[in-house]
C-alpha cells in the first residue's frame, strides 16, 4: 500500500481553494471579505457556516466545525487525511506521486476506505455486466432500453447488471484482494450459518448510490422477474459508509443544477430521477422510496431554499407527500408541491414530453403547499363539521413548524381566507400549538439531559469504585504545580498557543546581537528562562510542532516566496507602466501615475509578505495529519467578524496585530501568574492535612514568598503596558 508524498500533499494544499471546495456542498453568498452559508454539519436555519478566501479556511460559529479544504472534506466526507487530500487531488487534476506505507501506516488504513474501494469495484463490475455480458445486455441492457434509458443517462448514473449468480461478484471480487469481511462489511456480500459468502445482488439492475462527493456509498438492485414471492427491490444495509437517512439518489449528479436553478424538485423512485434529467431537467433528487428524514432535507437545504416536492396522483403518495411537508417546513424551506395528470408519475411523464413541455409543465402548475394540503384535506372532508375542524388544525400545525413568523402570518391570512375562519381564531389555535411544541421539545431536551445525567453519575460512580480499590483519594496533593491534566491552566496556555499560531513568525524584538526573534522565539525563549513548559498536552504537541517545522522549512520557503513575490511586484510594474504610456495625456500625468503605480506595488508587496508572515504557521497544521492539532488551529485562528472597508478605508484601526509587543508578554505574565496562583492553591492544600511543625514552617515561609510574587504580578497585569521581562523566578 502506498502513501501520498510530501511534494504532492504540498501541493494539493497550495491548489485548493477553500470557497471552492466548500461550494460544492454547501450554497455560499459573498459578505464582505468572507463568504457564508447553511453548516453542513447540523441542523440550522440562520446561516453561521463562514469561509474566508484570504485564509483558507471554514468554521461554523454554531458547532465548532470546519478548518482547510483537507479538514472540511474529511469533516464532510467521513474519510481519513489520504482518502481527503486524493479527493482534492482528483478535483483539481493533481498528479498524485506516491511512496511505500510502512507496517505502522498499512495498519493504519481504515475500514472505510477499504469499503469504498470494494464499492467502486462493485460499480465498475456491474456496469461491465451490463454492457460486456451476454445476460447483461439479453436481460439489463433491454429492460433499460424498454424503459426508454438512452446510453448518456445508463453512463452518468454508472448503471448496471448483477448476473443471476450465487458467487460472481464474490469471486471476482476477492481475486482482485478485497476481503471477504469488507465485501460483508458493506453489504454487497453475505455470511450463512454455515460460513458460505454469496453476493446479495443476483439477477438484477442495479443503481449505484452516490455521496455528496461521489463516492459510492450503496447500490439499489431491482428484480426483472414477476415471481411475488421475490422482493421488487434489495437495497444495501446501513454501514459505516452508509446511511440513508442522510443520502439522497441523484444528488450527486444534480447538486450544481440545484444551486445554478436554486431549486430542488424532490421525487420517489430512481427512474423518476434518472428519466427527469434525461429530459433535460437535472436539479431532480429522489428518496429512494424512504420516508423524508431530517438529514435528507439538511442535504437539500445546503445548496438550496427552495423545493418542490412531485407527488404520485395515487393517494398513498399524496399522503407520503403530506408527511414530508411538515419536516421540510421545519427546516425554513419554501415549500411548493406539483400534482402530476392521473395515470402519471414523473418517470412515465418525463417520457412522454420534451424538455420544454415538462419545464412549462412544471412551472405553471406548481402550488403552494396550504392550497395543496387544504384541497386534498377538504376533499375528504366534505361538509362534515368535525372533519373540517380537524383539517384546520392539522393545517395550522403544519404552520406552526415554520420558524420564520413573517412567513406564518403570511400562510395564517391565506388560511383565512380559504377556509373562512377568521384570522386572530387562527393565530390563538396556532400560538397554542407553536406552545405546545415549545414544550415537547423541551421535555425532550430535559429527557435526554436527564438520561446523560445518569450515565455520567454512573461513569463516576464506576471512577470512584477504582480509585477506592487503587488506594488513591481525592485529596492527594502532587508536589508538582504543574500537572498534565491540570485544566487551571488552560485558557492562559490557549491564549499564548493563539498569538503562536496567528503571528508566530512576525518579527518580535531584536537581541543583543542585532538578531530579530519572531513571535515563536520570543515566547520559547521567555518560557524556558522561566524553566516553564506548557502543561496541556495538546498544546505542548502543537507548540513543539511549530517549533520544529518553522526550523525545517521556514528560511527555504520565504525565500521562494520572496522571490516570487518580487516577480509578481516587477511584472505588475512592468504591465501597469506599458498601460500609463499608452493613456496619459501628459508628460505631468505619467510620472503622477508612475509615482500612484509604484506606491501600490509597493503596497502590494509589503501586504503579500506580511500575509504570508502572519499566516505561515496556521496553514502548515491547519493541514496537519493529526486531527486535534488540525482543530484547534481551526478554532483559534477563526474569525466571527472582519472589519468592513467602510471602517478602515480613513481611519486606521489598532489591530490586535499592531499591539502584540504589548499583549503577548501580558499573556506569558497571565501564565506565569497563574502558575504561581496554582502552587499556592497546592501548598493551601498541604497546610490543611499537614501536622508536623516543621513542614508548617517550611510551608509558610513558601506561602508568603510565592504571595509577595503574586502581588509584584498583580501590579504589573494592572497597567496598560508590559515591556520589561521577567527576572524573577520562584
């Protein structure tokens, strides 16, 4: 097995563009300097999900979660650091060189990617089945053809073939090294009581199931034979690559048509979806037969607000209809709902019309979702008083789930006046239910509040049981003020680990020997005067990762940076001069623009070097192979808000840059402070269980010491300015 080499990933992070890769899942609009959208990773209406172009980076200020494309596809994706930086590669037509894994790394291949490579095997299998077999093109092939599938759509959507027997994919599959575990794993082989393995797909189509990203998650398979007794469909288990509650078919190969239209049109079965894009209609996505989830519709919502769900005229599927509605609403999305002619499902009309019947088709007849269920509703109710009362309560409700109010009161006056019931009788019934709501789904969140309590008291309980058994107490006391899992520390090492990484290689102050330190340096010469070292673990591995990365590489890089910026700077000279000589008016008007030219170069250059300064490290471990290092750069270097233009473009800001001589050495004091307050705390302790005098003694005389300290501290912390260092140590 073989391992991406340093030059490739280096590359691959230099390519690859944050807003694209992102855009490719989740729909962005443009705020400032900065991009945002719905976060992919939970459930949200207002969007919190930023992404900043100038740092390549993501981060939901709701759920923590995003960092560089590597991260964000790994976040995403559910896939490791290789399987990421092979997906950015194949993006972005990335040559990938390769060096041999050691047994340490082989060992560390994961299950998943093995899985998704058997899937993609599978795929290629069965659409060579297909097309390469006798029974594939006799059987398969025909029943596409007479389903009126021409070759573009069996091509873009991988279709295939599962010859009718017990073993042919296990056979082939195993002959190619996948295991016979992985084959199980994913569903596309199974185990009998007595060991034998046989394929789960024999004798069928098959519809490969793609994620967002396209990979190949699942496969559908359907019967072409009329015997009852045998399942029409067989579909592939839920596994670690696979759950679809959160997949949609087709979206793979709609989801740039859905942002491009801004609309998703929402169907049921795979031929629907596949017989709509053939017509030329591609913003289509399909349930697969499964009831909507809420991770369906958070899929939807992240390329688009609006969708228009295609109902069969059959009345289960108006009914399945009315059910997915209610979450779809839930979820702030501007729901439209189309009802096909009777006999009709979107497969059979897709067929039957051109593109441009079914585009107009679609357009006009579309409804809003309180016509349509009010309509349906009604029908059944007749004049039955009781029926219609329950119709406008179950209209109401679904109102209620609406989160915007605007929206409601909106749905509320076009209730009225459908159903002749007075406004304000609706908006009472519909703050009732909006109440109602509120509190189930608070008694949920206490519930389950309450459920994680427990576990928790049980955890503790089981912690306490082993420390009663080990001999240890709650109140031994470590000479050591510093300790590893020592949290007291924790938001002044934060701080100091934030400034590291944010402005590390910034030049800092100047020595003795005329040598400038930058940011780094400083604080590692500041802490090791100290003799202090940065208790939590995480933060110790990055610091020390700076360390050794910024010695290995720093001096070559910025001096290939260097000199590509002073290309960049000459040739923007050289193209802006050839542009003056070729307008001005005047001898005065060329060398005032020659003057205007040069100072914007300038400009340019300094800002480029001093970007690449500021962002160096945060970019080699917000790429980083170690997932904890990759988040936590990601949450200190994130940034809720930049300053508008408009507040900088006159008036210069002090920036938290602008004042690091006066902060960093305020946050090494912070840290140093509340060591001392920790060991203190310690020797408080040590007072309370000792009894021997003399240790009393010595334990006072440190006690006053270190408080003399702390005082002398205190002072310092209380003004404005920090300048001078340390020189004290206790």
């Amino acid at each position: 097995m073989k391992q991406i080499d340093r030059e490739t990933v280096q590359r691959i992070i230099d390519t690859a563009d944050i807003v694209e890769v992102v855009s490719d899942f989740v729909s962005l609009k443009r705020r400032g300097a900065n991009y945002i959208g719905l976060c992919p990773f939970h459930n949200e209406r207002t969007p919190s999900f930023s992404v900043s172009k100038s740092k390549g980076i993501c981060k939901c200020f709701s759920c923590g979660k995003g960092g560089s494309p590597v991260n964000f596809i790994m976040e995403i994706e559910q896939v490791g650091y290789q399987e990421a930086l092979r997906y950015l590669a194949k993006k972005y037509n990335i040559e990938i060189k390769e060096h041999e894994m050691s047994e340490a790394e082989k060992a560390e291949a994961s299950q998943r990617e093995s899985m998704l490579a058997a899937n993609q095997f599978a795929m290629s299998h069965f659409e060579s089945n297909l097309t390469d077999t006798p029974d594939g093109r006799e059987i398969g092939l025909t029943y596409f053809r007479q389903r009126g599938i021409n070759d573009a759509m069996i091509k873009r959507f991988h279709l295939g073939y599962a010859i009718e027997k017990s073993n042919k994919l296990y056979e082939a599959a195993t002959k190619k090294g996948f295991k016979a575990e992985t084959l199980v794993a994913t569903g596309l082989c199974l185990k009998s009581e007595r060991g034998t393995i046989y394929d789960r797909f024999k004798g069928r189509v098959i519809y490969p199931v793609f994620g967002v990203s396209g990979k190949v998650v699942a496969f559908g398979g359907r019967t072409l034979k009329s015997d009852k007794t045998v399942a029409k469909y067989v579909n592939s288990p839920e596994s670690s690559i696979y759950r679809k509650s959160y997949e949609l078919y087709g979206l793979y190969q709609a989801k740039q048509a859905i942002a491009s239209k801004n609309k998703c049109i929402l169907v049921e079965g795979y031929m629907d979806v596949i017989s709509m894009h053939q017509s030329g209609v591609e913003n289509v996505v399909a349930s697969s037969g499964t009831s909507l989830t809420e991770g369906q519709i958070r899929l939807i919502h992240r390329f688009t607000e609006n969708v228009t769900v295609i109902y069969d005229s059959d009345a289960a599927g108006v009914k399945a209809s009315l059910r997915g509605i209610d979450l779809l609403l839930a979820e702030g999305l501007d729901v439209k709902v189309l009802s096909l002619p009777d006999g009709d499902d979107p497969d059979s009309y897709a067929q039957n019309h051109s593109a441009t019947e079914l585009e107009e088709y679609l357009s006009t007849h579309e409804t809003d979702f309180i016509k349509f269920k009010t309509s349906v509703l009604l029908r059944d109710a007749g004049e039955d008083p009781m029926k219609r009362s329950r119709v406008i309560s179950d209209i109401l409700k679904s109102i209620a789930v609406i989160p915007n109010e605007v929206t409601r009161t909106i749905y509320i006056a076009e209730c009225s006046r459908m159903l002749g019931v007075p406004e304000d009788v609706l908006m009472l019934q519909l703050a009732k239910f909006i109440t109602e709501r509120i509190e189930n789904e608070s008694n949920r969140q206490r519930q389950k509040a309450a459920r994680e309590s427990i576990a928790d008291l049980e955890q503790s309980e089981s912690a306490t049981d082993t420390d009663a058994h080990t001999g240890a107490t709650v109140d031994t006391i470590v000479p050591e003020y510093i300790s590893a899992t020592d949290t007291r520390l924790d938001k002044f090492e934060r701080e100091i680990i934030r400034y590291v990484l944010k402005y590390g290689m910034v030049g800092f102050c100047s020595v003795e020997d005329g040598h400038t330190l930058s940011l780094l340096e400083y604080v590692k010469a500041e802490l090791d005067a100290e003799d202090v070292s940065f208790s939590i673990p995480l933060y110790k591995k990055v610091f020390d990762t700076a360390l050794t990365l910024t010695a290995r590489n720093w001096n070559n890089d910025y001096s290939s940076f260097i000199a590509s910026l002073d290309r960049a700077k000459a040739k923007m000279i050289e193209e802006g001069l050839d542009e003056i000589r070729s307008k001005a008016a005047s001898v005065a008007d060329v060398k005032a623009l020659e003057t205007a030219l040069i100072s914007r170069a300038d400009e340019y250059y300094e800002s480029s070097k001093a970007d690449f300064t500021d962002e160096y490290i945060e970019k080699l471990l917000l790429s980083s192979p170690d997932d904890e290092m990759r988040r936590l750069t990601t949450d200190l270097v994130s940034e809720k808000y930049t300053l508008s233009k408009v507040h900088t473009k006159y008036t210069k800001i002090e920036t938290e840059r602008d004042r690091l001589i006066e902060l960093v050495p305020r946050a090494i004091y912070a840290l140093l402070d509340a060591i001392l307050k920790v060991s203190i705390d310690d020797i408080e302790k040590q007072l309370n269980v000792t009894t021997d005098p003399a240790i009393i003694t010595d334990l006072l005389q440190q006690y006053m010491e270190k408080q003399n300290i702390h005082r002398q501290f205190a002072k310092v912390l209380g003004e404005r300015t920090i300048t001078g260092k340390i020189t004290r140590r206790f």
